[in-house]
C-alpha cells in the first residue's frame, strides 16, 4: 500500500466532558450538530472508558498503552513539571511514524516538560517535549488552562516570547514575585473569581495554579485558545495534504476544563452559562475541521476518533454558574459520580469513531478502553510494537471498526486517589480503599469506601445498588483480577 492509499487518522481528545452532554448521548439542553453528526455518519460506544477520573493519567495511557499505575508520576501535574513520558518508550504517535505517516499534536499536553532533572527554563528550548515522542509537530499549552505558564509552546519554544520579558514560574506557597499581580493581593483585578483553590496569579483577570512573572507578549487569551487551537489543526491538515503524506494528528480541546471563557461567539449560546456555552464551542470546532476535511476530499479518507479524558465536573474552582444554571442537564447522564470518582461517571466517556474502515454504523455496547488505542493501530498499521511496549494495550480494531460488537473481556480504572475499579462483562466492582465519600468542593461522590462494591451494569446503570454481599464469589475473583493485573509485566 502506497503512502497516499493509506487513510488519515485524528484523535479528538475532550476536557472532562461528560458521558450525558452531547445529543447524541442524550443531552438536550446543548445543541451538539457537528458532534451528532459525526455519531450519525460512525458508531458510538456506549461502554468505552478512559484509564482514569483525572487527565493527566488518563493522557498518559491513551498515547503510551499502559496503564496509569504503572507509571508513579503518573497523577495531575503542576505546570512546571517533567516529563512523565519516557523519551525511549515507544507511543502512539511513533507507530505512525514507523507507517510514514505526518504527525502532530495541537491543544492540551499536561504530560510535563523537560527530563526533570532541573527546573524548565523557559525562555530557552526545552530538551523534551512532543516532538521528543514521536510528533513531528507540536503547539500546546504546557499543562491546562488553570494553570500556569498561560503560554503556548511550539515545538521546543515558547511560541511569541520577547527575549527582553523573560518567564519565571514558582509553584511554591508564598510567591516569590513581589511585583506581580496575585488573587489576595490585587481582587479588583478579577473578572472571574475562585470558589476553592486557584488563588495565585492573576492572569488574563483570573487567578491560576502557581506564580507567573514576565512573558506578557507571550500569554495567552483565553477567549482566543479554541479558535488559536483550531487554526493550528486545520493549519496541519492542510500542510499535510499538500505534502500527499498520511497524517496523524491528536487533537486535544481544552474544553469544558476551567476556566471556561468562550469566544464572544460563543457566549450565551446555551441557557447552561459559560460551561454549556465551551461545549457548544468545542462542537463548532469540531464542525470547523469537518468542514475543512471535506473541502480538500480528506473525510472519506480520515479515521476521526472522539473522546473525553474522564467524566465531567461543574464546579471546578471558580464561580462561573455552572451550578446555579445547569437546569435539568445532567452531564454524566444517567451515571453516578463525576470527574475524580470511582463510580462510572469518573471514566465513562464519550467515544464515537467515524471513518471509512467501518464494518457497522450506529451503537455498540464493546467493552473497550482508550489505553486499547496503541495495539488498535499497531494493527490497522501492520506495524510490529516495540518491544516491552504498551503492557495494558488490546488490539480492538475489529471493535472500534463495530465488527466485534463485544470487545474486551475486562478492564480497570483509577479514581482520583489511585483507587481500583475493574469492569468485567456485566459487573462493575469497585474495590474497598480509604477516602471520603464526597468530595465537598466539587459536590461529587467519590465512590470511596472500605466496603466491597458490586454493581450489575445490566440493570443498575446507575449504580444505585450493591450487591458485593450478594455474590461473594463473584467478589472474590473481582479481587484476583485486579492482582493479576497489577502484578502483570
């Protein structure tokens, strides 16, 4: 097979949305066209997971294969982190390069930067990124738009420094930057204010995670990263195309994650408030690059793979009326929990798959996990694996392609604190481990609980009634599964 014969591949990568929030997932409360159409046109799976309640793991997983636990850097990064992703570990993105493929990142990384074995200097090229990992291409935000650097890295560098302006980043507890604007210090400065944490730096008149100082040409608007993003995808598409190269690109939106600030366009286009309105953006965009796919003759020729990192959250730090204008939206639709728990609404995601490799249209209830994304493609490849590489990653390409309407026999996931939850078949268990049962500044119930959980997904979607007392054996042998994965190399 040529280069040209060989058939485009996009991962768009969601923010904490929600397994209830685009129409085709039963939402009506935010108009999600592109989204439904996309699910119209490929096939939606209603028993898809991310490895994790929180991204960064869940980010580490979907391009290295591997579970998160195998990794113990592996939890949500500060934005001056190292790299948690060996640069020799083969990934996703390097088994497309091994095809001949052209490939790139564009959005959300939080994956860290630099080897660690010093502070990032930021106003010089960092020595490990994406392009370090198998992107040809890169142009990111370093970790999430809460935190900081605000700035965008292409490549090595920070995208638009002025050498005179130099960046100094501090995660420490009391700034170290006297003459910077911070949350306590200077509160006329807001435009949106905190409700827990997020109480550093004022940056763009919201307060962030971690101190800034310097690199104003530099910073980031936050109304302008979906459309900045956006280009920057299309800008790739495009360069691709007219390279006649195969390309591979992930796609990282970095909505609904806080702080959510549409574009102008954007605002008050659901009656939700600022967290219905970045969805309703993020779908534009994803219209946007459809659109742009189908004017160069790309969409019958691209794999389009969406998804979320882990479930959704409305109140994630800051006071955007997320809450008090939700209405009857339930964004994990008829799951329980959210973002940080062990319940399904933690890892239970959206997943649609549009493409022209598909064998079946419309719904499938597989069981599969975005850590199965390497082997999938190591497959639809024909690329041999590296060796000691991806030890989590199942080939379901016939799943993702709807010819296998079962997919895997079990997976498992991690809540915010690491804690195990393994899906096998109908059962969902939810192994005992220490911890609050809710989490207060976020309003969701964790799923922590010194008790066994056992949940039969079959009737009990939501999780409502446990029957581990029920059915010890099947306990039991919950328990010796999830050994075994743990003790697997």
């Amino acid at each position: 097979m040529s280069k040209t014969d060989r058939n485009n591949v996009i991962i768009v990568y969601a923010d904490d949305l929600g397994f209830g929030d685009l129409g085709c997932y039963g939402s009506h409360q935010i108009p999600t066209p592109n989204l439904d159409r996309l699910c119209e046109n490929g096939l939606r799976f209603t028993n898809a997971y991310a490895t994790s309640a929180v991204c960064t793991p869940s980010r580490y997983s979907i391009l290295t294969g591997r579970y998160p636990f195998r990794n113990d850097r592996a939890h949500i990064l500060p934005g001056d982190a190292g790299c948690i992703i060996d640069r020799n570990l083969d990934t996703v993105p390097r088994l497309f390069q091994r095809a001949g493929y052209h490939t790139g990142i564009v959005g959300k990384w939080h994956l860290g930067l630099g080897d660690g074995s010093r502070p990032i200097d930021w106003n010089r090229d960092i020595d490990l990124t994406p392009i370090d990992l198998g992107f040809d291409e890169s142009f990111i935000f370093p970790a999430t738009a809460d935190r900081v650097p605000c700035v965008y890295v292409e490549g090595r560098r920070v995208a638009n420094l002025d050498p005179e302006d130099p960046i100094e980043v501090s995660y420490e507890e009391e700034c170290p930057f006297a003459d910077i604007p911070t949350y306590h210090k200077n509160p006329e400065l807001l435009t949106m204010r905190s409700s827990h944490g997020h109480d550093m730096s004022i940056v763009g008149g919201i307060g962030r995670i971690g101190y800034m100082r310097g690199g104003e040409k530099a910073v980031w608007k936050d109304e302008d990263l979906a459309e900045t993003f956006l280009n920057r995808a299309l800008r790739f598409v495009r360069d691709s195309h007219e390279k006649e190269q195969p390309f591979f690109l992930y796609y990282a939106l970095h909505q609904p994650h806080v702080p959510r600030v549409p574009s102008p366009r954007f605002r008050g286009a659901t009656a939700l408030g600022p967290r219905g309105d970045v969805i309703a953006e993020l779908d534009w965009c994803v219209g946007e690059l459809l659109d742009e796919l189908e004017r160069l003759d790309l969409l019958d020729h691209t794999m389009i793979l969406f998804s979320s990192d882990n479930g959704p959250v409305l109140d994630d730090g800051y006071e955007d009326g997320a809450y008090e204008q939700n209405g009857t939206h339930r964004a994990a639709g008829p799951l329980r929990g959210g973002k940080y728990s062990k319940f399904d609404g933690g890892t239970r995601i959206p997943f649609i798959v549009s493409g022209p490799n598909l064998v079946h249209r419309g719904a499938s209830q597989a069981l599969i996990s975005q850590v199965d994304l390497y082997a999938s493609f190591a497959h639809m490849l024909g690329v041999q694996p590296e060796t000691d590489s991806a030890a989590d990653s199942e080939d379901m390409y016939t799943a993702l392609t709807g010819e296998d309407p079962v997919g895997r026999e079990e997976l498992m996931v991690e809540d915010v604190t690491c804690g195990k939850m393994i899906r096998c078949g109908n059962w969902a268990y939810l192994s005992p481990s220490e911890g609050a049962p809710f989490m207060g500044d976020v309003r969701i119930e964790t799923g922590l609980s010194m008790d066994p959980q056992l949940y039969n997904m079959d009737y009990d979607i939501g999780q409502q009634t446990n029957v581990a007392w029920d059915y010890e054996d099947v306990v039991k042998d919950m328990e010796e599964r999830i050994r075994k994965i743990l003790n697997r190399r």
